[in-house]
C-alpha cells in the first residue's frame, strides 16, 4: 500500500505550538505514515521573511524531533527564489499518496494559486476546519473536484488563536511567549537573537 504523506508548507517564521497541533491531528486523524514540514523559501504572496531560512528550518526541526511521525523537508529552501506549491510537488518522488493540509483561509485562495488545478490533480487537499463550521470550497474548485470525482478531506482542528506575527511583535518587545512556542524553539530564538 502507499504510504501516506501529508505536506504542511508555510513559512514558519517562527513555527508555534498551532502548526505543530495542526500537524499533529493530521497524523492522527488523517490516518498518515508522516507530515513533513515545509519551510518555503520566499512566499510569492507574503512580506519578506524575517528569519533567514536556515534559522526557520532549524526551528522546524528542534520541533520535528520530538514528536514521531514529524519530519522536515527543506526542498523549497534549497530551490530557492519565489515558492510555489506546484514547483514543490512536482519536485516529490512518485509513489506516495500525498495530502496537502491547509487552513479553511487558504481554501479560499486557493483558486489564486498558480496552476491550481494541477496542485488539485498531484494530491488530496484535506482542510483544517473550526468544528460546527461547514467546509465550503471556492465555485471553481468545487466544480473542478466534481468533473475529476475528486473530494475535499476535512480536518477538524480546534483553532488555536496563536499567529506569528503576534509572537514576532512580542519578541520584539521582550514579551512572554509562554505557551505559544515549543520552549527550544524560544531557547534558539533567544540564542540567535531574531525578531528583536
């Protein structure tokens, strides 16, 4: 049987305790062999980063380390320039079911993203959704999903009302963090002084 792989790629700038919840209930709940976790290198949609990306993947791997089934992948750092997901699929070794986990925001773009459908056609698209709230994808890509008998995986996930922009303005002010960053994580930033 394939192995099942789901892809959690973000920036991470810094990873926090709710990407690696996400994470964490995909394995579960999605029934998967791993999540890989990967760092983008210049998100085409985002600001510029502010850690470097060999402090976020370093990050992301104090995390990964301590929790089975969580790995890292650094193929969009070592690619470089702009990230786009259908670069970094298409980049995978062929064999495994692949599961793309993205948030119920990201859905709604989704159709902005660029060669969309074939990011739909290379995995299944499972969507971290509040509980109690129905999972509505945008009119093109549910068209898409029914012409290819394709469905859409739903993640229930607690949100957790945790963002790195929060925890980066924090940082900057040497605010506490208790709670929102795995403890080595906090110990690395502190050692490398980012985000002050």
């Amino acid at each position: 049987m394939a192995k099942r792989i789901g892809l959690l790629g973000g920036s991470f700038d810094p990873v926090h305790e709710a990407h690696t919840g996400l994470a964490l209930a995909a394995l579960q709940t999605l029934a998967l062999d791993e999540v890989q976790l990967l760092p983008a290198a210049a998100p085409w949609q985002r600001d510029n980063l502010k850690a470097a990306p060999q402090h976020r993947l370093r990050m992301l791997e104090i995390v990964a380390a301590k929790h089975a089934g969580l790995t890292t992948n650094p193929v969009e750092i070592e690619r470089g320039g702009a990230t786009y997901t259908v670069d970094t699929l298409r980049a995978l070794p062929a064999g495994p079911d692949y599961i793309w986990l993205l948030g119920a925001d990201q859905l709604t773009n989704f159709c902005t993203w660029r060669a969309w459908q074939e990011i739909a056609e290379r995995v299944t698209l499972a969507v971290a959704v509040r509980p109690g709230t129905p999972l509505r994808a945008p009119d093109s890509l549910a068209a898409w999903l029914a012409d290819h008998q394709r469905t859409l995986q739903q993640l229930p996930f607690q949100p957790m009302d945790i963002s790195a922009s929060d925890i980066r303005a924090r940082l900057a002010i040497g605010a506490s963090t208790l709670g929102l960053l795995d403890p080595d994580v906090a110990a690395y930033i502190a050692a490398h002084h980012l985000y002050t």
